[in-house]
C-alpha cells in the first residue's frame, strides 16, 4: 500500500468504521502522537478510538502525499457542538504510521475545498520549493519582494497573523500543504494550503487554530 492507501485506509476504519482492528494493523509499534486527543503510543490511539460512537463521523475532502508524509484534510463530526474542520498529517515508516499531528477547529472558521485533487501533471518539487522558499522569506522574513514576485494579485490570505516557523511541507501535483507556527494574539498552529498555477500561488485554503495549553503526553503539537 502507497503513503495515501495507509492514511486514506486509516481515517475511515477509524473514524467512521469504530474499528480497533486498524490500530493494530496500520500503527506502530512505535506511534509518536502530537494531538491533544489522546495519549501517546497504540494505547492511547486505541483509547480514542474506543470511545467513539455512532455520533462520531468524518468526511474525507483531500490527501496529499509526499513521500513518507500525508496530510488528510476533512470534516469531523459528533465531536463537538458544530462540525470540525480537521488537518491531519501522518507519517508512515515501513508501511504502517508511525507518527501523527493534527489541528481541529470549526468549520464555519475555516476555508475547506471541494475541488479536493491534486493535478498529476503539474511539477511537485518546483510546486514545493516555490511555496517552501515563499512561506520562509515573506511570510516569516517579511520580504515584499518575495510576496510579489510568487503570488497573484488577488491571492487572500489568512488575516491577524503572524508567521514564526515552517514546520512540514506536503506537496502533490499543483498542491502544497504548510504547517506552520504562529502568533495571532496567541500561539497558534497555521494550516495551509496552496495551489500554484504557472509558477505563481494563485489560490489558498487554511485553518488557524490555538496551540493546546496542554497535551497529555509530552511530544508537544509540532
């Protein structure tokens, strides 16, 4: 099974199927958990997944794949009062995933898009490099001529924040996948995605969410 067969399989035998028997034959047996949803290791995975019910749901919108790397972007439901938008990026050694950090926040807060697959033939490692070196020196750097020269005019981006560090990069196709850390008032986890077009970024989904006060483990959310 590829990268995106794994993190694809996964999301819907645990979320939607309840079913414990993925944990055992997609994870570990080392599994380093970031999110502030469970504990670490199979265990703590397992607990989660325990506990779900028929209330619980998720819909799958997009998986990028890039390497040993994933990122599957979707909505949750029956966690909490409203719809979730979730980012969740696994990693994947040997064939079964190894690693996990995700980001949930209201789907009402976030840009989800349904034009969910990546183009095949665009170039992913000039895609990759483009939005890499643009997140890095205008985001974080603040260079104006970096933020011209790489994006169209009419490119929205996420208001009220302020970029520190890029943390992953995903690319697939036309698409790339930042996680990046930031500052809105306080700490936050910055989700985004870009699509390029003719070597420029023209379009862009994301989703801001607080960095957890606390995690119950001690691997922390990046």
């Amino acid at each position: 099974m590829s990268t995106e067969d794994i993190v694809v399989a996964a999301t819907e035998r645990l979320f939607n199927q309840k079913d414990l028997s993925a944990v055992d034959d997609l994870f570990g047996p080392v599994y380093v958990q970031h999110s502030a949803l469970a504990p670490d290791g199979v265990d703590g995975l397992r607990g989660l997944v325990s506990r779900l019910t028929e209330a619980n749901g998720y819909e799958l919108v997009r998986v990028l794949a890039d390497g040993d790397l994933a990122i599957t972007e979707g909505v949750f439901t029956g966690f909490a009062p409203v719809p979730l938008a979730g980012y969740d990026v696994w990693r994947v050694e040997d064939g079964r995933i190894v690693e996990h950090w995700d980001a949930l926040g209201p789907l009402a807060g976030a840009s989800v898009s349904t034009n969910a697959a990546p183009d095949a033939a665009a170039d992913t490692d000039a895609n990759r490099s483009l939005v890499s070196t643009w997140v890095r020196e205008a985001l974080i750097g603040g260079a104006a001529e970096a933020r011209s020269d790489s994006v169209a005019s009419d490119l929205r981006l996420t208001e009220g924040v302020v970029y520190s560090a890029l943390h992953t990069v995903i690319a697939e196709g036309d698409l790339v996948y930042t996680r990046s850390e930031g500052v809105a008032e306080t700490p936050v986890i910055v989700n985004d995605v870009w699509r390029v077009a003719d070597g420029r970024i023209v379009e862009h989904w994301g989703l801001v969410v607080p960095v957890p006060p606390s995690l119950p483990h001690g691997n922390g959310s990046f």
